[in-house]
C-alpha cells in the first residue's frame, strides 16, 4: 500500500533531505573521481547508498522495491529538486535500463538479489548482445545456452561489449532452441561475468582506441534463476530493453570527442567548422563557404527537429521524427569530417599532438562509423523508417519461418 | 499582430486546405495554368472573403493582421494544393511592403481593397539579374518638379500583368525610394514573361521615363524591403514545404500500391531508402520552414540565420524531393497526365525566385558569423 | 550453297556496283528528305530496293534469304565501301533488329512475306513490349492472347511504344498461358497494326511532346503464323531481340535535343557548360567552376571507360565496362541539367523562343529520366551491373515459380 | 625511353604482383608501417634488382628506361597491396626531376645508385602549405661567393628521414634553381612528421643558411619540376586505382560471402547498389590513370587535362570507395584488425599528398579552356 502525499509536502521534504544530506564536498568528490560511464566510484556510491536508503532512488516504484509508489508527476517534482542542485541518484526509474529490465522481467530471487544493488551501483553491468555473425540481423544469433539441471551452460562469442572487464553480470541473448524460427528460440539472461568461462578481450577500433571487447563463453555457467522472461521469449525481452535504452538515450546525443552538442539554442555550434576554416585563412574561399553553410545546416537542421519532435511529444501528439536523428546525425558527422578535411587539406595527413586539427580531423573522419554502423548501420535505419514510419512493406524474409537450425549462415564476422 | 495558438492555427490551416481540396484540384490547377491570368477569379474572391489575402493586413485596414506563423501554415496548404493565385505577389509581397513603408493615406487607399483581393498589386524589385538585393535594382528614379520619372526594367514581378497597382523599388540620388505605379500608365509597360511553371505568373515591367508617385516610409525605404523578403521568404518557404510533404506523401501510396516482380515495389531497398531520405529532408525542410516563422514573429535576433537557412533548406527540399519522386514512379511519371512533373516544375522555379541557395547559404553563413 | 569469292574480287565488285549506281543526287536527295527514325523516306526505299536487287543489303545470309553467304570478314569489306561513299543499306544482316528476329525465329510463310520487305524498310515496324503494369518487370505483362482457330486474339495495353502510327507490324509480347510462372507464359508476335482492334494514341511527356504511344489492342487479330518461337517462349525471344538491340545501339550514344556527343577525341565536349558559365558572366566563380569541372569529367570518364571497354573488345578480351555506360550516362545528364540550371539561375524560370538556354536547361533536367527511367531504370541497372558483372546474389524473386495468375498484382500504372 | 607492348607490360605488372603478394602481404605491412624508416630494406632491395626503383631510369643510367605507362602498371601493383617503400620518393620523384634537370655529372654519379635502390634520394619542395606550386616553395636559397646558402623550410618530404640525398627547389632571384643537398650536413635539420597513413613516411627538412650545391638545369627549373609532377601524378594515380580495385574487390568477396537474415548481404539493394556504384567509380578512375599515362607517354596536348582529370578523379574514386567499403562491411571493418582502414588513411592522404582535388579540378578546367 502507497500512502498518498501533497505535493507541497512532497516537495518540502525532499528539499529538507537534500538540504541535510548533499553537500558541496560531495559534489566536488564526485566531480574529481570523474566515474567512467561503466563504473561508479566510491563516493558516487556512497552517495547513491544514501538516496537508496532514503529512498528516493525509484519513488515511482512500489515500497517493496525500495520506492513511495508515487505518480509519474509526484515523482518528477523529486527529479526537479535533485536537478536544482545537482544531485544524482533519483529517477532510476524511469534511467536505469538495468534495474528496470530486472523487476519487470526477472524471477523473484534474482530480483531481491540484484535489484537494490543495481540501484545503488554496486553491480556492474555490460550488454552481451551482439556477435559476430550477428550484427544487422541480430536475431541471428548462434550463442547457445543449454539448461544442464538447474543451470544454463554458455558457449559462443560476443562482440562490441562496452564495460564487460569490470561487469558483474551481462545482459546476454542466447539460444536455447534450435528447432524453431529464429525469433522463437532466444532466451534472455543476467550472466555472471566473474568466472572461468568468461574471457574478455578488448578490442582495437580504427582510430586506434579500445571502448569495446569481445566476449568469449566457453561453458560459461548462468543459473536457471538468471533467466529472464520465459525460455524462448528472450526477443521480446530485448526489444523491450532496446526501446527503452532508445528512449532514455534518445535525448542525449551521442558523444563523439570533438564532436558538439546538439543544444537548440546555440549559435556556437557552427563556430567549430568556421573557426577552423578561419584559423585556416580560408573563410573567404567561396567554394568552401558553400559547404561551410550547408554543413552547418545539417546539424541545425537536425536540432530543429529534435525540438520540434519535443514539442509534439509534450503536446502528446506521437512524434515519427525522433527516428530520424540517428540517420541525420551519420550525415551531419561524415560531413562534418570531410569538411574538416577539405579545409585542412595537406596538413590532414599528419597526426600527433603537434597537429589537433588533424588529429580531429582524422579521428572524426573514422569515429563517423561509430554511428553509421553501431546500433542499426544508416541501412537498417532506412528500413526502419521506410517501414515503421512510412508504412512500407517489409522486404521478403526468408528465414523467419524457418527452423534455426535450417537457416543459411556465411562466413566473415562483424 | 494578432497571433492564433497552435489549434487555432491548425484550424485556419484545416480550412484552407477544405478549400483548396474543392478549388484546386488537380484538374482545376491543370485548367487555371493554362489561362492568360493564371488564377481563377471565383477562388481569388473566396480567399479573400475567408480572410487569407489579408491575413497580412492589419485588422484597422480590413485585414486579420495575422503574422508569420499563421502565413507560414496557409501557404502550406497552398504549396501543397499547387494553388494558382496572386497570394505571394498581392497578400504578401505587396501588402507587405506597403505596410512597412507605413504612407497612411496611401494604405488607407489600398489595404482594404487588397486585403478583400479586388485589388491586384504586386511589387517591382529586381531588374533581368533576378538578384533580390540593391545590386539587382535595375528602376532609377529622378526628381522632375513635383514629381518623380522612372527609368528601367523590373523582372520576375510576380502577377505584374495582373496587377492594378505596382509598387516600385528604385534608385535615387539619395537611395532606395519607393513608387506607386499604375501600370497602364502612358510609358509603363508590363509584359508578360513565359514560365517553365505554368502555375506561376511573372512579367517584366518597363519604365520609359514614367510618371510615379512617390510612397511617403517611414523607415528606411531598404529596410522596408528587407523585411518585406523576410516574410516573402517565409511564405515561400511555407509553399515548398507543403510541395514536398505533398509529393513524399503520394510518392509513398504509390510505393506501396504498385507492384512489380509480384511484390510492392516500396518493400525494395531502392524504393524505400530514397523514400526514408525523402522523410529526412522533407522533415527537415518543415522543422526549417516553422521555425523561421516563429523567429520572425518573435522579431527574434536569430530571424536572419533562420531566414536563410529555410531559404536553401526549403528550397533544396522541394527539388530534391519532387526530383526523386519521379525516378521512383518511374515511366508513369514521365507523362505529362502525372502531376509529378507539375510539382517539380514548380519546385525549380520556386528555387530561383527570391535568390537561389547558393546566395541564401551565404547569406547564412555571414548570420552564424563565418 | 554459297559461291567462295576472293576479296579482292569482291572489293572490286562493291566498288563497281557503287560507282555504278551511288550518285552524288542519291545522297543529296536522302539528306534533304531527312527520314524520320521510324519510316524510310521514298528515296531511301528507292536505294534501299537498289541494294536489295544487287544482293547487297544483307551480304552474310544465304542467297535464299537475299544475301550471298559472306563470312563476317567479307561482309566488312562490303559495309566498308558502302561506308566509304556514306552509302547507307548494306550490313542489315548485323543491325535490321526487325529482319533478324523474323529470320531467325519466324514461320516460314512470315518469312517469306515479310524479310525481304523489311531489309528494303517497305513496311514499318514497332515495339509493343512494355505495359501500364509491366515497367521494370516487363515479364510481368498482362496483355493476354488467345488462340481461336488459327488467329490469336489480343487483349491489353502497351506504352511507350515509338512510331506506333506508321507501324505496318508491331512486336509483341503477350501472355498465352496463366497457369504457368511468368516467364513461361509469354509468346512472341508479329502484329498487324493497321485493324480494327488497334488503337494509338499519342502519350504526352513531361517535356511537352510526343514522341510515343499507348497502344490499346480490343480483340485485335493476329494470324496464328505470326507467332515467332514457340508458344510460351517469348521471353527468350524477347531477349535474344533486346540483347540484340543493346548489342548494336551499346555503340551509338542516346541522343537528347541540345545534349552532346561522346566522342572520344573531342575537347569540344566540355564547351557547352564552358560556354554557358562564360556567356552567364560566371566562369570566374570558384564554387562554379568546381562544378563545371567535376560535370564535364563524368562526360569524359565516361568516354574514356568506352574507349577502353572498346579497346579491350578489340584485343578479343570482354569487357564489363560497357554495361556502366547508361548509368554513367543518366548521372551525367541529370548533373549536366542541374548545374546549367544553378548557372542560369532566376532565367531558369523563364522559357519560349527568347530564353534558349532556359529552353535547354529546363528540357535537359525532365529529359534526363528518358535516360534514368527509360530502358530500365537506374535502380534495375544497378541490379543488373551488381548480379552479372560483379557476381553478386539475386534477391529472392517471390514470383519467379508460381503460376502467373496467382501473382500478386498492384494498382497504377507506368 | 622504352615502351612495352601491353602484353609485355602485363608481365612487368604479373611480375611485381607476384612479389607483392611475397613481400607485402597484409601481415608483412602491418609489420613493416610501424617501422621507424617505413619500409622494409630486403624488399626494396628485391625491387631495386628487378629494375623496378630504376624504372624511370635510363638504361645508360642502369635503369630500365621505361615510360609512365609502365610506372602506372607497376604502381597499381604497389597500391594494390599498400606496399611500404620509398618507390614514389626515390624512384618517381627523385629520379625524375634528375633526369629532367640533365645534369650530367650528377646524374653519372647519382642515378646508377638511385636505380638499384642502394641511395635514396627525395625532393624537397612545398612548404608548410603542402602547395606544390611556385607559391607552395618555401625555402629561399642565396649565392654566397661560389657557394649557395639555403634558407626556410620543407616540408611533406616524401621519406625524407631514410633520404640521403635531398634535391632542393628553391627560390632565388632569379626564378628557381634546385640544389643537391646531403641532408646529414650542418644547419639541415631532417624532423620525420607523423603520419596518419602509418605506411606512407613524411619529413619535414629546415634549412638555416645551409650550404648547397647547385644542380645545373638544362631547361627552366619550374619547367622540369612541372614534368616531374606530372609523372608523380601518373603514379599517384595508378598508386589509387590499384587500391581502389583490391578494396572493390574484397568489398564485393564480403558481400558474396557474409549473410545475414539468412541471405548473402550481396543480395539486399542496399549493399548491391552501393557496390554497382563504385564499381563505375572504379573503372572510371582506372580508365583516367592509364589515359593520363598513355598521354604523358606520347607527349600529347592533352597531357594537361588528363593527368588534373587523374589526379581528382582516382583520389575521389579511392576515398569514396575505401569510406564505403567500411559502411558495406558494418562493424568487422570498425577494427583495428580489419584491413579496411589501412586502405581509407592511404587514400585519405594519397588524396592530399599533391594537393587536393579542389586544385587539380581547377587546373583541369583551366586545361579544359575554362
């Protein structure tokens, strides 16, 4: 049972908690252990501890799950007051991809088990979606899980893992039936990752970094009670997921180093590409000048969209121009780089820290993939608009009735 | 400026388009482009009794002095509907431009009549350049005792042999002027140019020592004009963007009606990927389109840069999208029976009659600080 | 049996018989009578029966069928003499695309009626391939023909048929057999084209004019001895005749009012965009002139890939270049019109007898789909170019087994 | 010079692919491009005594004396397979403004070791602009007495660092003059610059009233630089389409192979246009390249025009298809163990190695009579 609140009172006693509780060393703390994206630091956790218990992490969430049971608006007026002075922690209800996924689809003892320690970031999570015969077609998976009396034994290798050397567990597709069409036989768990038959490797991207590993499971051993969702409806537990990552990712552009934001407001955002083609004393060439402009649109054009697909959303008119932004965004960052090359020229060559320019240049120009193939390449977006949006019908399948074990397989990874 | 909410405006715009869906048809526009005036009389007089030629006057004229955003949303309509009628040149460019000069007795003459439609007047600005700045004037005007003579030609003046009253942009010893024109005046000659659109009306004007009257402004007679073509641009961004919306709109039915090699030619990647393209710039020529009128209205700092960039955006929109529409229809559209090419026409010339992208990026580009 | 010549003697004969019978008043006559593409002019008839009596006309087939048995060796010298006094006439046995499809697939009493005709062009002729329905996926027509006797009646439309209006005969595709997958069911037609059951109407272009047809057939007649092939293999007909057409126009460029050649040598090339930015007072503009660069080399390079595609023939090595030539060349054509538009700026918007390049740029941009759409769109040619040049798999083909009344039809037309 | 018939050239280039596909192997490259010189010694050895770094070469010099037809064949091979070597710097660039600058002294003393690979010679001549114009030299040389004295600052000095001889255009008062400069002496300071392309080997060369001897000139300086450009850009060219070819190539073998939704990615439109599309670019580049070399090789009037028309058209080719090939592949061609990328950094700086395209596509309208 949920005791119901008044806002004003709601308000007052969160504004009263943090008053007692955040404090500018905190935040400072926090700031200068500069948590990476894939683990939280100790004073970050200490903190969270601290929401946890004052229970503010989930407010939306029922008592029994650590939270008020209050409604979407009580819970957003506590969103606002941690956001006024900066707090993290609350609303991991409505943020925590992890947490969420648990309580809705997870079997009661893994949730006690996990649940709070997911809200207090005291597990560490990675995703073990992707393979390498797995990309576009990602329902094509062919890491098997096969139930052994009360455990599943995982064999096969995933790739473009972020965050899997310091993962405690990872949310992993597996096949656990071969003898139906490929969407029917996946099953969806929370695999350990601290045990012998997990092996992470990381894995060198083009510009010469390593953000991702790959994942090899040689009779890697996930309890039973670690499946989520029943056996074989592990696909819709993952586009559940994926949606929901979508949609609290879908705000935050995606981050590239050098790259921009994408904020409405701001006229700044064309000074990167002006600023270069001044600094190169090549402002005036008309030719560029040209491209200048137009480059510039792209990503303006692309924020107008964003708020105008935020404007539809508030005025509670579904918006179809949210799916746009990622295909937008491919363009924007493939031109922007090709610009940065062109206004460069001879200089684009070299690298090092002599040369910024081109070091940007040069990463950007590679980085641009991250985009254009991660998370659906700029072609299985085009499907998705051409289909999901525009109403076009889908191309012929020809593996979705089939039998797993029966559909065609290639050679290549990736 | 009377300013309507977004559900307001949503119905203004409902009604247009109830009546463009009676007055211009297909059919109706492919009769109406093929006559010498190239508008139809009976619609001219409905839209000026539903208030949309005057939707820029001021209500103490006659008008619904309305603003940006509510022109940008009719001239959606009427882009869509490929409506053949003096809209641009008389309730926008004309209306307008008078408005800004601000001659009182002068608006009090005219305004009322334009707002109701019975008055054509259309406005002379550039010479055979096409070019929308003080460099494409190509009218001088000198002083002669009490009145003024005008000499040279105005081009690409949209509804020009339509109109009853011209108002003239010219050089001065002292800099821009403005003039009211009756173009059957003795040494004014209007004639009419051929258009590759045949919805569109232009003519070319010449001035061979004309009598004018001089248009008394209470700013700037330049900046009168600027912020004329702001709204021009605006209003024709709005046309555009309800071009493409309209071609994306019919070339996906068609994409998923026709089929061939027993499938629906839209479930082919080629057909569907030009088609996601299309939603892209098509969205992103509206998001452009929108927001240029809303600068506008709010007579925001930022009203330049996103003047221009709906410009080009816009602009580039209709042509890449009526271009593509046709390669996806394929022979069909290759006839003339097909609109398709209708909308391409009027996509390309759209594209060159305030400036063309290239001077609008630029433009842009000096906006952003480059 | 055929008598062996020596090929001296044969030059001479050719040589002779030319000398003999080509006149200067000949030539001139043929020039100012100025033949439309699609019926020969009286004097043209009037040589061509010249040739046909002398044996010339088609110098490698039989002497049965009109000819003397040359080999291909001998029959080049006999074109090259016509060749040398611009003689036209001689060679049909390798370009009458309407002789040879009737010789080699005709009954023998249509052959007997018809060959000798056609070589001396005294009945015209069109092409009643395509449909409403049937634009890329021409064995998809649904015009259908049913045996009655010994006459097939014809039911159905066809488009973009050229110089329907002084056709005497019209080949046709038509469906025989519904009950069979698409491509089986089709059988090949000479069709008369002057009855009843014909009908033409003039089909209105984009550009304005007329250069084709809609043919409607309401229960025309054709003579069951105007079948070519058997009945149901008119899609191999079909395409020995297409392949046949493609071998001989691969050579001689798509002609387009205004447009330019392809000739290899010529410099000239590049003087019309040259010209318009000079005349427009804007060659000196560096973002143009880039342009006009960049569309002036995709003219050449693709004259370059035919000289070597040419070259590579020569030297007995097949060459996969040439089937990127009507890609090459719609890209070409539609940049072509784009940046003389771009040029000609707010003039663009203009046209009629005092704006000519308005004219040519306005017509060049609607004309261009002739060459992107006509003959198989670009999207088809890039299938084909990916399936038989590169190797690459076909698409799974939903209608290839099933019989043809049971495909899936669409509505629209084109 | 000697000019092979196109089946012996086919050999030459058989030849040079066999060894390629020996000594520079993907494996052997990957190697060899962290290497401090760049190169790998045993293997231009092998190319010097197959006469391949003396192609350019006359024979009385020890060279083969071929033309440029030859060097586009050879260099196709080389770019094909990435091949890490000082070829372009000491066998094209080198060896050719030697050749065309004539000193006989020299060039007896020089070319004979420059053709068997045993010296390595580079040119020095655009500055810090990478320009390689007359306003691209950047060093200034003044006579001294006898002696001449250099002052300013190469740069993209193609494998400068393993050089050891420089030849040095400069500006002097009189026009240009090149100077012969051992890059070991005092007051030149050779500095390698890092490199995207981890197999391409650059150096930047500062000259502080550096003593120099003078190459004497047969013809106008800037007239034998401009030739030696030339044919830089012939095997630049040929370098590109090689390149280009074997990333088409494997691009279209992954297509063929990999399969997804239970069919080969080849089948979808998506993929199969993309490859259709750059397999034009392709043969269109490999038809620039060897037309370029064919007319560089009579001397043709059209020389001109079709080495810019190369030198634009067969970088873009590259670029274009090495950046989609990556898209083609999806993630696998995203890492490091990928060869994919290797092609793109070599086409990206290829692209810009004698300036950009922007510049060659101006030269060629020039050309062109534009």
């Amino acid at each position: 049972m949920t005791t119901s609140v008044n806002d004003e009172t709601l308000r007052e006693e969160v504004r009263q908690w943090l008053s007692e509780n955040w404090a500018r060393e905190i935040a400072d703390e926090l700031e200068s252990e500069a948590p990476t994206h894939y683990t939280a630091s100790p004073a970050l956790r200490s903190w969270l501890g601290k929401v946890f218990d004052a229970r503010w992490s989930a407010p939306r969430w029922p008592e029994e799950w650590f939270g008020r049971g209050l409604s979407n608006d009580q819970a957003k007026i506590v969103e606002r007051e941690f956001a006024k002075v900066k707090a993290p922690g609350t609303g991991q209800d409505r943020v925590n991809l992890w947490a969420n996924t648990l309580l809705a689809q997870g079997q009661p003892g893994l949730k006690e088990k996990l649940v709070g320690p997911l809200l207090k970031s005291e597990v560490n999570m990675c995703l073990l979606y992707s393979e390498p015969g797995a990309g576009s077609d990602l329902a094509g998976i062919r890491t098997r899980a096969d139930l052994q009396g009360d455990e599943y034994i995982v064999n096969g290798q995933k790739v473009w893992t972020s965050g899997a050397t310091t993962a405690d567990y990872g949310m992993l597709i597996a096949r656990t039936d071969w003898d139906v069409p490929k969407h029917d036989g996946i099953s969806f768990f929370f695999c350990p990752m601290k045990q012998p038959g997990v092996e992470v490797r990381p894995l060198r991207q083009i510009t010469d970094e390593s953000h991702f590993n790959e994942v090899f499971l040689s009779n890697a051993v996930v309890p039973a009670e670690n499946l989520l969702g029943k056996p074989g409806s592990g696909w819709r537990v993952l586009n559940t997921a994926l949606a929901y990552e979508r949609s609290v990712m879908g705000e935050t552009a995606r981050g590239s180093r050098g790259g921009t934001g994408l904020g409405l407001g701001a006229v700044t955002e064309a000074q990167p590409l002006i600023a270069l083609a001044r600094e190169a004393g090549r402002l005036d060439e008309p030719h560029l000048r040209q491209q200048v402009a137009q480059t510039i649109s792209y990503r303006r054009l692309n924020a107008l969209n964003t708020a105008r697909a935020k404007a539809d959303l508030a005025q509670g008119t579904s918006s179809s121009i949210m799916s746009l932004g990622k295909l937008a965004m491919s363009r924007i960052l493939h031109e922007e780089a090709r610009l940065r090359t062109e206004i460069l020229g001879a200089e684009s060559m070299l690298e090092g820290e002599d040369y910024p320019q081109a070091v940007d240049a040069n990463f950007l120009s590679l980085n641009a993939y991250f985009t254009s193939i991660g998370g659906g390449t700029d072609q299985i977006q085009r499907n998705i608009i051409g289909e999901r949006v525009l109403g076009l019908p889908k191309e012929p399948e020809v593996d979705k009735t089939i039998a797993f074990r029966d559909v065609k397989t290639g050679v290549g990874s990736g | 400026m009377n300013t309507l909410g977004s559900e307001e405006r949503d119905a203004l715009k409902d009604s247009v388009r109830r009546l463009m869906s009676d007055a211009s048809t297909e059919a109706a526009v492919r009769t109406v482009m093929e006559t010498d005036t190239g508008y139809d009389a009976a619609v001219w007089k409905t839209l000026g009794e539903m208030g949309v030629v005057g939707l820029m006057v001021d209500e103490e004229h006659g008008g619904s002095g309305f603003g940006p955003l509510e022109l940008e949303a009719v001239m959606e309509e009427a882009g869509a509907a490929l409506l053949c009628s003096p809209l641009l040149a008389s309730g926008v460019l004309a209306a307008e431009l008078l408005n800004q000069l601000g001659d009182e007795a002068l608006n009090e003459r005219l305004l009322p009549r334009i707002a109701t439609g019975d008055c054509i007047a259309s406005v002379v600005l550039t010479g055979d350049s096409g070019c929308w700045t003080q460099q494409g004037v190509a009218v001088s005007a000198k002083q002669d005792g009490d009145s003024w003579v005008l000499q040279g030609r105005g081009s690409y003046v949209l509804h020009g042999q339509n109109a009853e009253v011209l108002v003239v942009v010219a050089k001065t010893d002292d800099g821009f002027a403005a003039f009211e024109v009756d173009p059957s005046a003795p040494s004014v000659t209007v004639a009419p140019l051929p258009t590759f659109d045949r919805t569109l009306r232009l003519a070319s004007v010449d001035f061979d020592d004309a009598r004018a009257v001089q248009v008394e402004a209470r700013q700037p007679v330049w900046q009168a004009v600027k912020r004329t073509l702001d709204l021009a641009l605006v209003a024709l961004a709005g046309q555009q963007v309800g071009g493409t919306q309209k071609v994306l709109d019919f070339t996906v039915e068609y994409a998923k009606a026709r089929v061939q090699f027993g499938r629906n030619i839209g479930s082919f990647q080629a057909i569907k990927h030009m088609a996601a393209d299309l939603l892209l710039e098509t969205e992103s020529a509206i998001s452009a389109a929108r927001y240029a009128a809303s600068c506008l209205a709010e007579s925001s700092e930022k009203a330049d840069e996103a003047i221009s960039l709906a410009a080009f955006a816009c602009a580039d929109a209709y042509v890449k999208t009526t271009a593509d529409s046709i390669q996806m229809h394929g022979g069909i559209a290759f006839t003339w029976e097909h609109p398709a090419h209708l909308y391409l026409r009027a996509a390309r010339s759209s594209a060159q009659l305030f400036g063309g992208s290239n001077h609008h990026r630029e433009n842009y580009l000096t906006a952003m600080g480059g």
